[in-house]
C-alpha cells in the first residue's frame, strides 16, 4: 500500500501519476498514440501465425515419434502451441478491426 499523498513509490522510487485513486491504479485510460494496423499487416501477421502453426504441427508430427530426441519434440510441441496462439489472436484482431 501506497500513501495517497505519496509522491514516488517507496520501493523503487518510480514518479506516481496523479490520477491515480486508493489502489494506485490509472482512474482515466490512455489513448494510444499508434495508429491502428492497416488490413496489410494484419494479413501478414495472420499468415505468419498460420505458417508458424502449421511447421509446428508438421514438425511435432514427425518428432512425435518413439526414438526421437525429446528435446525436439519439445521444441516442435512449443512451436505449435505458440502458433496456434498467435493465430487465435490474429484472427481476433481481424474480427476486431472489422467493426
């Protein structure tokens, strides 16, 4: 806990809003100051997310097998999981940039 009359944390001396209420916490949000992505990128990152996806299921399938090298199993398993992560994400930014 913070005093409200605080200037600057007490752990690590970082400078605290003055927005902030009893939690700390932004009262007010932030408008990002990037522009939204363009149909282009968000087609571009879709497909690298599909292609990520993809060579991780193919590889998880061939090292997959009994006798070999666990690691690269691991790694394989690891990849499509992230990809198919980033997939759902992509996909939902593209729902999202639709509306």
């Amino acid at each position: 806990m913070i005093s409200d009359r605080a200037t600057a944390c007490v752990g690590c001396g970082a400078p605290l809003p003055a927005t902030t209420g009893e939690s700390g916490l932004l009262l007010t949000p932030r408008s990002s100051r990037e522009p939204p992505l363009t149909r282009a990128q968000l087609r571009g990152r879709t497909v690298c997310a599909a292609l990520m996806f993809l060579s991780g299921l193919f590889a998880s399938a061939y090292l997959g097998r009994p006798g070999v090298n666990r690691i690269a199993a691991t790694v394989a398993a690891l990849v499509l999981i992230g990809g198919l992560c980033w997939l759902i994400v992509t996909i939902l930014q593209n729902v999202m940039a639709r509306k």
